[in-house]
C-alpha cells in the first residue's frame, strides 16, 4: 500500500460522495470543507497518528457555531491501496458515526436507534441516538466481537465511568472501539475525539470473544444529544 495519503481536497470530496449518496442531496467541497445542506459540514482534523490511511473527521451541525455543534472522531481503513483503505475508513465511519448524526437531522429511527433517558439498555441521564456496528476480521471467528456487541448492549456499563466527566451538556458523542486476537486486544472509549481512560478500562471488563485464532474487531458509536 502506498505511504502517501492524498490531498485534503481529495478525501473531503471521497467524504462528500459518501455523504451525499446516504442523505441523497448534494454535498461539495469549499474553502476547506465537504459542505451539505443547510449548515452541515465536515472537515479534516489533526492527524495524531500519522498513518496515511487513518481520518480525524469534525462532523459540523451548525457551521456558524462550531465550537457548540462539532462531534469529532477517528477511523482507519484497511486495503490492498491507500485510496481503498480511506474508502473502506469512510465507509466504517458513516456506518457508526455518521449514521447516528444524520439521524439527529430526521428523528424518526430510521437511521439509528434511539434510547431515551430512563431506558435501562440507554445513557441513564441522557437521551441517547446509538449508531451501527461493524466489524472486521480473519479467521473463523473474524465476526464474534461483533456478534457479541449486537447482543450486548454496552451503555449501562460504561456510564458509571463516563459520568461526571462530560464537558458539554448537549451532544456528547462516544466511539467504542475493541477487539483483538493472536495476543493483542484493543479496548478504546473516545469522547468527542479524545481518548477517555476510565471508559475503555471499562469496556476492556466486559466480557467480549477473545478469538483464540485470527482477529476480530467491532466499532460503535453514540451520541448523547442532552441530558434529561
């Protein structure tokens, strides 16, 4: 695979081609941005990791106040080419991310799942828009992390070390990421883009495979859109 990712131009453009065909209304690339829409944009963010085929993507739900409506996360693909690894990144981030926040356009469930704040499978405190859940893998067991976070729910677990940590009172987005195989295992909670400690202590308790052979990872995302 090559070691160069392309422009930002170019990215942003893959990002406004997969944006466009999910919500079926344009999205194009100005001054820096894959803009939709009304107010809706994303744009690059630092890269903290170097690798050519991972994306720091600011989904923007209101351009005039960034600061207040910005839901930052991070992806990386995986290919046989850096364009097919930052499709397949895309991919994966509209699947879990990007579904959650469209969803907040329309609330009607047809997008994400939706759990209020009282809801014992929910955010207890917060009303809750959970995205998809894909995964990846080798192996005979590359799908059993994320069959076993379709039968789990997580947020119940993970709240007890999220709360009192949460810097906003609207639109908290949290990306679970984990997995493992062959020795290694990954257990990452991100909160608005950066790393939360106590959440992947907590998700790394949980009781998910650990395939003995090959690999396999799940990725999820929610968004806690207000407290109640």
């Amino acid at each position: 695979m090559d070691d160069v990712r392309p422009a930002d131009e170019v990215v942003l453009d893959m990002v406004a081609e997969h944006l466009s065909a999910a919500m079926g209304q344009p999205w194009q690339v100005r001054d820096g941005l894959a803009k939709g829409p009304g107010t809706l944009a994303v744009r690059l963010g630092p890269d903290h990791t170097g690798s050519p085929a991972h994306l720091d993507l600011d989904f923007v739900l209101n351009v005039d106040r960034p600061h207040e409506t910005t839901i930052s996360d991070c992806v990386t693909g995986y290919g046989a080419t850096i364009e097919e690894s930052l499709d397949r990144a895309i991919t994966m981030w509209l699947g879990t991310t990007g579904v959650a926040l469209l969803e907040l356009l329309v609330q009607d469930g047809s997008r994400a799942a939706h759990f209020a704040p009282d809801d014992p499978d929910g955010f207890p405190g917060w009303h809750a828009v959970h995205g998809g859940i894909v995964g990846w893998g080798t192996g005979d067991e590359h799908d059993a992390v994320q069959g076993w976070a379709v039968q789990h729910v997580l947020l119940p677990h993970l709240a007890p070390a999220l709360k009192g940590s949460l810097e906003r009172e609207h639109l908290v987005g949290v990306k679970a990421f984990f997995g493992g195989g062959d020795g290694t295992e990954t257990a990452e909670i991100r909160v608005n883009g950066a790393r939360h400690e106590a959440g992947s202590r907590a998700l790394a308790a949980l009781g998910w495979p650990r395939p003995a052979t090959g690999l396999s990872y799940a990725r999820t995302f929610v968004l806690l859109v207000h407290q109640d």
